[in-house]
C-alpha cells in the first residue's frame, strides 16, 4: 500500500511536532535531576495522561483487539482490579516511595534492606523492560510493514531508531508531554476505526451487540479446541478462570505500581505527594474505559468481517496468522485517506508512549542504582548525564534485536505472551516490597534466599514449560499464575525465614 498525500501530511505533521517537541526540551536538559524528573514540578493531571500512555502502549492498541477478534474478554478481568490497586498504593506505598529526594523505586529496597537487595531490584525492573519494549516494538513494525511494504526487519530497525534519537534527546520532559499528546492520538484513531465500522454495517451498533452475544464474544471465555468456552469462577491453578484472573489482575497492578520504576518514576516526578495521588486515580479513570473501549473494537471488528469476509480475518480465526494483524488489515484496507494516516499516528503513538518511558527509566535506573551507587560515584552530573544518553543507545540496540527475535518466534496472540512474561519476570518482587513496607522482620539474608528459591522456581517453570524435564516433573497449574505463585514462594520463604532465624533487623524507613 502507498500512503495518500493527505495520511502522509498527517504522519509528516505528527512526527514534526513530536521533535519539536523533544529539541524544546533538550535545552533544559542540564542535569540528571532535570533529565530524569523534570525538576519535580508536574501537575497531577499531566503525570496521570502519562501515566495512561504509558500503560496503554500498542499491546492496548494492537493486541486487546487482536484478543478480542479471535476470543472473548476474558483477559480483560485482570485490568478491572486497577482501582483497588491503586487505593493501596496510594495510601501506602506511595508515602514511601517519594520519602526524602527519590528517583527510583529501588532506593527503598536499600535502605529497608541493603544495597544487594537494590541492585536485584534494578536488574530485575531492566530484563523485564528489554523484553517489554522488544515486544512493543515488534507490534509496530507489524502495521509499518503492511502500510510501507518493506521487510519487517526495516521496519524494527527503522521505527526502533526513530524512538530511541527522540528519547534520548528529550529526558523525561520530552516523554511526559508528548505521553500526553500521544494518549489523545491514541483514543481518537481507536474511535475513527470504531465509527467507520458503525456507518458500514447494515445494523450499525446495535448488529455489533447482536452478533457479539449471539457468538459469546463479550463474554468471558477462554479459546479452546476451535471454540469458545465460559470459564468458572472458582478458584483453581491448572486452568484460567474468571476468580484467577482478577487475583492476577491485583498482584500485577501492586506490583506496577510498587516496583515498577516507569511508574515511580512519575510518582516522583509530581510537585507533591497530593499530585502525584490525584495522576493515580486520573490514570484509572481514563485508563480503564480506554482498555474497555479497545477490547470492545476488536469484537466490533469481528462482527464487520462477519459481515465482510476477508481471507486474512479468516486465517486470523483459524490461527495461521497473527491476531494482533487485524487492526493493521483493517486500516490499511477500509479506512479512507486522511483517517488512515490519523490511525497510524496513532498506532505509533501507542509505541511511543512506551517505548520513550521505557527507555528513559532505564536509563534512570542504570545510573541511578547501578552505576552512580556502585561503578562511579565521583563523577561530576555531566558526566552521569552523559552515560544516561549512552545507556539509551544500547537499550535501543537490545530492543530492535529482541523485536527481531520476537518476528521469528510462533506465539498465539502477544497479549496472551506478554502476559506469560510478566508473570516470569517478576521475580517476586511485589512479595519483597510487602515485607519491607508493612514488617519490620527480614534482612538481606532472608531476602536473598527467598530471591533464590523464587528463581529456581522460575527455571523450574521455564525448562517445563519448554518440555526439557520429565513429565514427572511438569508443573501442574496455568503459566498465567507463574508470577502469582513466584510471590507466594517468595513471601513464604523470606516472612517465614525471619521468624525462624531472626538475623540482624534493619529500621524500616
């Protein structure tokens, strides 16, 4: 497909403003402290549409339709566990995060534990995020690809570039501001494709609500041997149900928002404890409806090829094509000019937004926890400010390589895999944060063996998952509940440690 020149205008003028907007910024950009939190001086309202940016990214915009085309709603239960979530964290977690001068998540780690248990933390927070980003990216490239017509390869290499020159140059202003102009683009290209979908359909929405409750695709069902099924709502670890699902939701959400420095980091870069507060429930409130409203577009999408048929909807449902390809197709295919270059902004917008924050906290994190702390702590703030861009560059290299990798790997949908992956990567953390914030008991020691014992049972998982132990030893529940029962394992064996063997107790801070 050839872009028109009116979409070309379109995406011309949105990245123009977006580098605009980042050479703005780059002036201000004289210290660390400026480049990672902006001086600490936002408004609540900004941090809160960040906030949502950069939880929404293109698994929100790509994957949550993908989902929805070719299942149901079940995955989107764990999201409706976000207030709650954020109730706690506000009242108690938050409190401790911003104490004193933060800047990352995994001061706290040190001074309630020690430095071995900061730097796990960090590490842990890095992996994570190379993975995460990789994986965002990959999802652009999927509309880059069908929209310009070269390689993938191009395509991950090109757009991974485009964001890596605009973070680095912009710090965290750059990715606060235009985190807020790219949740805007976003919720404004998901409503075009919705409302051409309602003026095309013979029975408009209310033939959508029709057909979607005639096939069970607003249910909360799970994809099993080529059709739909409800799930349960008891409580069980061999198979997703409606219960599991919202406790997945809960630990994820506390997670996010107690150990997750693209979060903090935004915490701490609000004027106040009251506004960074007040971005929290922003974030909730915009950011809930919008995951509704994308899970709700795939279904919407379902029901116009429905009406429609095309052979790329079909292989989508049998399964030999990627679901996440069902919004690109249908951009490219049914959207008229203009709408389809505001529709790619805001595709790009949603990687953007992710991508930027990510990238920028690790950066944070790098220097902050790792390298200031432990490698160079003379330096001047120049110098630190200098390595922070460098450290962008190679988090750029890693994500452009792992979107490459995720390219040639078969998964069902990436919301589903993204999903697994959080939950292997989480390393019980959440687990080690509750200790720390609501116990004085537990020291480093404790800690680093219920650090151990959650990693082998990550490898445990891993090489089963995989098929590379006996059949004797698989495991017997749902990877879904891999980061849920990782907690668990590290709870129990650190809480119980220091009960048993109460070593030196550090003051909780």
């Amino acid at each position: 497909m050839n872009l028109s020149v009116l979409d070309a205008v379109v995406l011309t003028t949105y990245f123009g403003l977006l580098f605009a907007m980042g050479l703005y910024f780059a002036t201000k950009n004289n210290s660390t402290e400026e480049y990672f939190l902006g001086g600490r001086r936002f408004e609540g309202w900004v941090v809160g549409l960040s906030l949502v940016g950069t939880s929404i990214s293109s698994i929100t915009f790509l994957a949550y339709p993908g989902d929805a085309f070719k299942t149901a709603w079940l995955r989107f239960l764990p999201n409706l566990m976000l207030p709650l979530a954020i109730i706690v964290a506000a009242y108690y977690f938050l409190p401790r995060l911003r104490r004193g001068d933060s800047v990352t998540a995994y001061e706290f780690l040190e001074t309630r534990f020690g430095p071995s248990i900061r730097i796990y933390g960090a590490c842990a927070f890095i992996v994570a995020q190379i993975v995460r980003v990789s994986l965002i990216l990959y999802l652009i490239s999927l509309v880059l690809q069908q929209v310009t017509g070269l390689s993938e390869y191009w395509c991950i290499v090109g757009a991974g570039a485009i964001v890596v020159i605009y973070t680095i140059i912009g710090g965290i202003d750059a990715v606060i501001w235009t985190d807020v102009i790219q949740t805007i683009v976003l919720l404004f290209g998901g409503i075009a494709c919705l409302w051409v979908i309602i003026a095309v359909l013979p029975g408009g929405f209310s033939q959508i609500i029709e057909v979607a409750n005639q096939d069970g695709k607003l249910a909360f069902a799970e994809f099993a041997n080529g059709e739909l099924s409800d799930v349960s709502w008891h409580f069980s670890l061999s198979e997703k149900t409606a219960t599991m699902m919202l406790l997945i939701g809960l630990i994820s959400w506390l997670t996010e928002y107690s150990s997750n420095q693209n979060t903090v980091q935004r915490f701490n870069a609000a004027k106040s404890e009251a506004e960074a507060r007040k971005a929290m429930y922003i974030c909730a409130a915009v950011s809930l409806p919008t995951w509704a409203f994308f899970m709700f577009l795939g279904t919407a999408l379902y029901v116009f090829f429905d009406s429609f048929p095309a052979t790329a909807a079909t292989e989508i449902l049998e399964g030999t094509r990627k679901a996440e390809e069902i919004l690109p197709y249908f951009i490219i295919h049914h959207l008229p000019d203009g709408l389809v270059g505001l529709v790619l902004a805001a595709a790009l917008a949603a990687a953007m937004s992710s991508l930027d924050s990510s990238i920028n906290s690790i950066s944070t994190v790098s220097i902050s926890d790792l390298y200031r702390r432990h490698i160079n702590k003379q330096a001047n703030d120049v110098h630190y400010l200098r390595v922070a861009r460098g450290v962008g560059i190679v988090v750029g290299a890693l994500m452009i390589m792992g979107a490459i990798l995720l390219n040639v790997t078969e998964t069902n949908t990436l919301q589903d895999t993204a999903t697994i992956l959080t939950s292997l990567l989480a390393g019980g953390l959440l687990s080690i944060y509750a200790i720390g914030f609501f116990s004085e008991r537990g020291d480093a020691r404790h800690v680093i063996v219920g650090i151990a014992s959650t990693i082998m049972f990550t490898l445990w998982t891993i090489l089963s998952s995989r098929g590379l132990l006996p059949e004797v030893l698989t495991y017997p529940f749902d990877l879904y509940y891999t980061g849920l029962i990782g907690n668990i394992v590290m709870f129990v064996i650190t809480f119980g440690l220091s009960l048993l063997y109460p070593f030196k107790q550090m003051t909780t801070t």
